[in-house]
C-alpha cells in the first residue's frame, strides 16, 4: 500500500507592495491600483464626444475654430521670444507644437482608435515613391513558443472579456472591442523596403550584397496610430537613415494595431517579420539590427527580450544592435506619480496626458488589470519591477534618442540605466549611447521641422554605426563596453563614461527606496513574484549576439570574409553626407493641418471597422511634388525610347528636377 506523503505548501510569494514602496507627500504610495484609479479618474469620460454623428461634427468644429482662430492668436501670442516655452524655438515651432498637443487630446475623448491603414488593400507599387511593398508569410508554429505563446493562451482564455482599463465607456460598447470568437495567432503582414528614393515607378528595390545591413523597423504611434507606408510621418526617419548613415535597407513593418490585434498580436508580427528575413530571406543575423520609434521602440525591445528568451530553441542569436528613438517604455506611467513628475514637460511636448492611458488601456484589453506594471515585455521601465542585472542581459549595442523636453524623457533615461546594469554581468561589443537632442519633444526625428536637430542626431548615429559596422563580427564577445551619455550643447562631447565596474547616476528620487537597484548591492534579487517577469528566470548562457552554431549565421567563404574585412575598412575610412536643413514656412504647416483635418473627418463611423481610410495623407504637400517629378521623369523616358526607335540611339532617362529633400509629414 502507498504511503502518501504531505507536503506543505510553498509559502505566499510577497507583494511588491510590501517589499518596497514609493511614496509621494500628496499622492501617497504608488501601487498598480492606485495609479489605474488616478489615471482612470482624469479619464475623458463625455458620452457626447463618442456619438457616432456628434463626434464628427464636434471634430470638424475643432479643426475649423482651431484652423481659422486659434493658430492666427498662438502666432500673435508668441511673437515676442518671450512667450515661447523654449527661447530657442520659433514662434512657427511653438504654434506646430501646441497645435499638435492639441489634436493629439481628442485621440481619447472622441475614442479615436485608428489611425491606420487599411491592411487588406494592397497599395499600388507605381503610385510609391521611396519605397517597394512586400507581403510578410506566416511563420511555422514552432516559433510559437515562450512569452508569445503565454501572452496568447491568455488572449483566448480572456476572449469575449476583454476590457480596456483606464478607458471609461459605457458598458453595452464593449462589444466593439470584443470580436466574434475566432482565431488568433501569426498572420500575413505587409511591409515595405526603403532603398533610396525611385528613379522611376518602375524601379525594384537597390541590390543588396551579402553583408550589408539591414534594419528592421517598427513604426510608432501609441499602437493606435500610424502605418509603415511611406506616407506616414514615422517613415521619415527611416528614409534619412537610408541617405544619412551607413544603413542602406530598411524592412518597415506594418504590425496589426490594437483596435483589431490586442496584446501580443503585435508582437507576433514583429516574430513573423524576423523570420521573414532569416529564413525566407536568408539574411544572416549578424547583419540585421532592430530599429522602431515611440510605439515601435516597445516593440523592437518587447522582440529582442523574446529572442533572447525564447531564441535559443529555435538557434537564434539576435540582432546586430537596435536603434531607438523616444523609446516608449513604461505603460503603467509609473514616472508619473506626483505633482513634480506629472508636471514634467507638461507645455514642451506634443503628446497629451490622456493618449497614453488610452492607447496602453485598448492595446492590453486582453491582458489582466495591473500587467503595464508587472510584465517586464510591456513596461521594461516601470519603477513597480525592481531593476536587475538580468533585466537586458544578453541585448545587443543600443544607440538610443530622445528629445531633451519630451514627456517620457525620464523613462527613456531610466530604462538606459537599466541596460547598464545589463552590461555589468555581460559587456556589450562597443558602448551604448544616449542622445539627447536639445530642446527637442518627442520622436522629434519624424518632423522635417526638426531637421537641424535630427541632422545633429543622424550625424552621431552615422559615427557610431561606422564603429559598429567596421569592427570584426567573428570576434564580437572579445572586447568589453563602456556607455556614453552624449550633451550636444557640448559639441557631441561624452558627459561621462559608465563602465560596468561604475555606480550608475542616481535615478529619479522616489527609486531611492529600492533596495535592490541602482546605488544598492550589485546583481541583488528581487523579491517581487510575478507571472510575466522573474528576475532569476533562466536567459541564454551565453549572449544571442555571440551564441555559436546559430543555423541563421552563415558560414563564410575567404572571398567572403576578404570582402567583408574591405567593406569595414571602407566603413572606417569614409562618412555619411550631413542632412541639409528644411525650412518651414507657414504655407506647409497650414497644409499639413488642412490635411490632418481632412483625415480626422474620414475614420470609419464604429472604430473597428477598419474599412474607411487609406491610410494618413501626412506630408501631401512635397509628396506631390514628387509625384510630379517622377511622372515627368517617365515621360521622359517614353519620349527617350521614341526618339532613340527613330534615330537608333538610346538615351537614358533624365533626373532633371530630382528632389532629394524629404516629404513634409506631421503626426
């Protein structure tokens, strides 16, 4: 007869709540709970602004009374130097800015939850103008596995649940955020290849050679908002780094957004994506980096912490590097607790205090209460997770900017103290960098009206790229790191270095009462039990970036390697064209508001829907200009191939008028 023994239970595991607190003189202790309930009461809560007919006519009043009266009175309002919020700025830039804050307010109180495009219609190649359309396949269940394939259990377990937190709504609307039931999981997703501007319509996409880099990238737009098409304003960015800097291949992916693909769709589509390149379109690794924007920063790091998971299964090693800009990072707005904080760069940025809660609300609806601030894939900065060694051991080099009066620059700082505790335990192949562009708001790199700021931030990352780029890829675990926070007001100048071995600078004040973060004892555990994040959780023995017998690494002939080792001497030797300054006038950012407008009047009637709009019509005002240029250039070409059938000669196309600057584009 068996004996059955008994077993005691394993005790409780502690709440955060009880290990460390942070406390605030008037808001009192910051807990999850606390901060959905501040969030949620400063929530746009009128049932008027969301009628299906009144809110249409209450956006065309906004557009109409702010077009006509408020932007003349903001010019005359900041006229004198002043007024402005920033002595640098012009009184155009400030008008732009508040302008911008403005529209970006009635995202949540008119429930505005796409801004997207269309994915189920295919764009024409011809009618593109930098950029070549490309349909993403659906990736082997096998690559299912890990964080994504838990996040998804939970997704369907949830099903018919789904409730966005901190987002008021009356209760018979949410079944608009609840689909039918059907299946969810990897899906096709378009995406485009940026290579330099067309020189016809005709024209394929630059030829690649086996070595050169390529970036995949993830357009911003708080998961609501935004395409990859080059007509979005967040394309911008990746068309410079293809004439700016080293990077002459950007994959752009149009991920699923979160008014139809909750938490973890996105995620999947950015696995789908990197499959795309490795196994479809072999690629090696270590000549792919990670770059995305805003929303598409949090998702480039959500990806690269699921290769490092979940990777080695599958033999992946990672990417080369990432490239982020205005990262987003903490959903939960832990850097937001308090009068002090909650002021931060309140009247310099363009983003409004209620767009986050609604976006991260509609994005997580499928998730539990409080995940923002638990799960270590959505909130790799929340101030709730005690910061770790483990936390981005194992990611590769890290080139991240940020605008020095952006609202989530504290954030963004933070999480680059936390990579550092990384390196600690496992150095990086060259240092980190943190740019911050002055007097800048944030993922300032999308607006042509940032030029000379951006051209500042192109010109470091260019230098930076070079010394990545240049150095052997074979040897990448043989040199250690030292990061590098960068002060362009001191000419690119380092501030200071960081080494592995050195206290990092102090965080923000209220972090202090963590035991086990910076300033405490190096590599200390926390005590915090958590469904999505455990601190010890076991990660790659050794780094993606230097994992051996990789299948998506390439073994390398000696003309291969010979090759490679004349391309970084090139690297080394050679220097990116700087970006020429765009002026502004008040006849382009008049433009772009009329646009804007137009489009804000054409979102389909239930959100959802999803089948009214093309896509957002940013920067019509020198994409048409472009158009013009290349249907000029192919009749020219046809007038070529007629003159040369009747005189037997062959002539090229003519590029008279080619325009190399950007198209104006605003968010």
């Amino acid at each position: 007869m068996a004996v059955r023994r008994r077993t005691r239970a394993p005790p409780a595991p502690l709440r955060w709540e009880e290990t460390t607190s942070i406390v605030d003189k008037y808001w009192g202790e910051m807990t999850s709970e606390a901060i959905r309930q501040r969030v949620l009461a400063s929530a746009p809560r009128n049932p008027l602004h969301t009628h299906r007919i009144i809110r249409k006519l209450y956006i065309a009043f906004f557009f109409l009374y702010g077009f006509f009266v408020l932007v003349p009175l903001w010019f005359l309002w900041y006229w004198p130097r002043f007024t402005r919020p920033r002595r640098s700025w012009t009184a155009q830039r400030c008008v732009r800015i508040r302008w911008s804050r403005r529209v970006c307010a009635i995202v949540a109180r008119c429930e505005i939850d796409w801004l997207g495009r269309d994915l189920s219609v295919q764009l024409d190649p011809s009618r593109l103008i930098h950029s070549h359309p490309v349909t993403i396949g659906v990736p082997p269940d096998s690559w299912l596995i890990g964080y994504a394939a838990k996040m998804m259990n939970q997704l369907h377990a949830t099903r018919g649940k789904w409730h966005p937190d901190m987002v008021h709504r009356r209760s018979a609307a949410w079944s608009m955020w609840n689909p039918a039931p059907s299946p969810h999981g990897f899906a096709p997703v378009s995406a485009f290849w940026f290579s330099g501007p067309k020189a016809s319509r005709k024209s394929k996409p630059a030829p690649r050679q086996r070595g050169d880099p390529v970036l995949l990238a993830f357009h911003g737009g708080g998961y609501i908002c935004g395409t990859a098409a080059e007509s979005d304003a967040t394309s911008l960015i990746y068309r410079n780094l293809v004439q700016y800097t080293p990077i002459k291949h950007v994959l752009n992916v149009d991920y699923r957004l979160a008014n139809k693909a909750p938490w973890p769709l996105p995620l999947l589509d950015a696995i789908a994506a990197y499959y795309h390149l490795v196994a479809v379109e072999g690629i090696d690794e270590r000549d792919i980096l990670f770059g995305g924007d805003s929303a598409g920063g949090h998702l480039a790091l959500a990806l690269m912490r699921w290769i490092r998971d979940a990777g080695p299964q599958l033999g992946l090693r990672g990417p080369r590097a990432m490239l982020l800009f205005s990262p987003w990072s903490d959903m939960g707005f832990t850097h937001v607790w308090g009068d002090k904080l909650m002021k931060h760069n309140l009247g310099t940025d363009i983003i409004h205090d209620s767009f986050g809660p609604f976006a991260a609300g509609l994005l997580t609806r499928a998730m539990p209460p409080g995940c923002v601030h638990e799960d270590v894939y959505l909130s790799p900065a929340s101030r709730l997770i005690a910061p770790d060694e483990n936390m981005f051991a194992g990611f590769p080099p890290m080139f991240i900017t940020y605008g020095e009066v952006e609202r989530i620059s504290l954030e963004i700082t933070d999480v680059f103290r936390r990579v550092q505790l990384g390196r600690r335990s496992q150095p990086a192949v060259i240092p980190d960098e943190l740019y911050q562009a002055p007097d800048a708001v944030h993922d300032f790199m999308i607006f042509p009206w940032f030029a000379e700021e951006t051209a500042g931030a192109l010109e470091r990352l260019d230098q930076w790229l070079r010394d990545l780029l240049s150095r052997d890829d074979t040897d990448d675990d043989d040199d250690a790191v030292v990061s590098t926070v960068l002060d362009p007001h001191a000419g690119l100048q380092p501030l200071g270095l960081i080494s592995p071995a050195t206290e990092l600078p102090p965080p923000l004040a209220p972090l202090t009462g963590i035991s086990t973060g910076f300033g405490g004892r190096p590599g200390a555990q926390s005590s915090r039990s958590s469904p999505h994040f455990n601190p010890s959780m076991p990660y790659a023995a050794v780094s993606p970036m230097t994992a051996p017998q990789s299948p998506y690494v390439h073994a390398l002939s000696p003309e291969e390697r010979q090759r490679r080792q004349e391309h970084r001497a090139a690297l080394r030797a050679a220097k990116s064209p700087r970006m020429v300054p765009v002026r502004d006038t008040p006849r382009f950012m008049y433009a772009d508001i009329r646009h804007e407008g137009l489009h804000y009047l054409d979102i389909p009637h239930l959100d959802l829907g999803g089948s009214g709009g093309s896509g957002v019509p940013l920067g019509t005002a020198t994409l048409e200009e472009d158009e013009l240029r290349l249907d000029a250039e192919d009749k020219n070409a046809q007038a070529s191939v007629t003159s040369s059938a009747s005189d037997g000669t062959s002539r090229p196309p003519s590029r008279q008028g080619q325009s190399a600057s950007p198209p104006r584009s605003k968010m």
